[in-house]
C-alpha cells in the first residue's frame, strides 16, 4: 500500500524477509525497484520505498477505531496471481485475539480468504479508506472463510519507526510469565486469583533490579489490572524505553509495589 507522495509503501515483514531490494509492480502495469526500509517480524509489517512521483497515487489511511461490525469493506490484493484483484468482504469482529501466535495487538477480522497473494495488501472501506494491511501468516491454518487485518492505528507507530530507524525499539521488562490459560494449555493446575505468575527473570533486565522473584505474582502495572501475559505485553509495547512504570506484585501473599525504568528489548531477546 503506497501511503506517501515520497514512494513509502506498507506491506508485510514476510513478503520481503531477507531481501535488500525487491520488484514493485504498481497498478498501472509498471514494475520499478524498491528498496526495503525496515521490517519488524514480531508485528510482521515491512516499509519499502520507491522513487517518488506527481503521478503516484497515494492510499488515504482512515480510523480503524471507528470500525463496526457488518461494515462492507474491500480486501485488496493478488491472492493466486494477478487475475484475481480485490475481494469485496465485510467486517466479521473486532479486537481479536489468537492464542497460538506472537500477536502484537489484537487484530480485525474478515469474511474475505485472506490467501498469500493478499499479504500486505489494504483493507479498505466502502470510501476508500485504508483501515488495515491484510497478513497471509496471521491466518489460521485450515479455517476457511476467516482473514485477519492489522489494524491502521496500530500499524501508523510501527511505520513511523521503521522509517525513522529501521526497526522497532520496543521496551523491555525482562519478565517470563505465565498466565491461567497458558497453565491451563500445559496441563498445569492454577490456583491463583489474579495476576500473572513470574516464570523467568532475565539477567540485567529492568525487573531484574527489583525485588520481585520467581513465583511472585504481578498483579498490576501503571494501575491497570493483569490477567494474563497479553495484557502485560500491551501495556509495556504502549511505553517507549526510558519510561517509569509502577508495578504492583504479590510476593509470599504480600502485595508490593516497585518502580521500574525499562530499557529497549536486545536483538538476543526479541
């Protein structure tokens, strides 16, 4: 998806994966070198730049906040090659959720086949606004009428840092977590009311110069309640590195309350 006169294009992580340079066939049949900016696995979006033009058109990015269930919206892309351009769809649900991926935040749902000529392709409204980038990976395998979009708000973040940097830096607690359901999936018994159970802390990490240990439990961070290990996750991707965070655990039934400076994650710990 072009979304700016200067030639920034948004696609997928993996579509690009690996590669330096690739081809960019635009629409009006012309195919022009592009050169890839930044990519970021963990949210499986990519930036790729090409020449700008007067003559390059530009999508309009919209509000995908605003979505509703229902609401006639257009998955664009090539799924099985360029014969088949564009589904015509609706918007199935909102904020989900997978449990057997990496998921960054929680993504929009369609009735379109989201096949993996559609990657990295809009997801438009019926005005032409883009409210996601669709993502063949995020798709369950052998569910059929189901395709999942990132959401535009979510991704606008994530574009901003690749082309300023590259990468995304993200900050960093240094905790290994498990939650209820994460428990539930292993075959372990949970007998906690709250919070998430610290499994792991990571050597040098910003939790590490806490007081807070193996088998403690965190309940809350910045005031908001933690359930479960995503919950935790979006409230430390909402912070940058270098913010203070207060954190309330459970230590020997104890409630406590630490603060904490996060630092950026490492390349080793990504």
């Amino acid at each position: 998806v072009i979304f700016d006169k200067k030639g920034y294009i948004v696609t997928n992580n993996h579509v690009v994966s690996g590669s330096k340079e690739v081809n960019v066939s635009l629409s009006n049949g012309q195919t022009v070198p592009g050169k890839v900016v930044g990519t970021d696995a963990s949210t499986d979006l990519a930036v790729v730049k090409i020449d700008s033009s007067d003559s390059l058109p530009v999508a309009v990015l919209g509000d995908s906040d605003a979505l509703q269930i229902g609401e006639t919206a257009i998955a664009i892309g090539n799924p099985l090659g360029l014969e088949f351009q564009g589904t015509v769809t609706v918007i199935s649900a909102l904020n989900r959720s997978l449990d057997d991926i990496d998921q960054r935040f929680k993504l929009i749902q369609t009735d379109a086949a989201i096949n993996p000529g559609n990657s990295g392709g809009a997801l438009v409204t019926a005005d032409g606004k883009v409210v996601g980038i669709n993502s063949a990976k995020i798709s369950k395998e052998g569910i059929e009428g189901m395709g999942f979009s990132i959401p535009i708000n979510q991704a606008k973040g994530i574009i901003e840092q690749l082309i300023a940097n590259g990468k995304v830096v993200r900050a960093y607690l240094g905790v290994y977590a498990a939650d209820k359901d994460i428990a539930a999936r292993y075959g372990y018994q949970w007998d906690h009311d709250s919070g998430v159970l610290v499994m792991k802390v990571a050597k040098n990490s910003p939790l590490s110069l806490t007081d807070v240990h193996i088998g403690d439990y965190i309940l809350s961070i910045d005031g908001k309640t933690v359930n479960t290990v995503k919950e935790m996750r979006e409230i430390i991707d909402a912070h940058k590195p270098g913010d203070k965070i207060s954190l309330v655990y459970e230590h020997n039934g104890r409630s406590e309350t630490t603060e904490i400076l996060l630092s950026s994650v490492s390349e080793s710990d990504q």
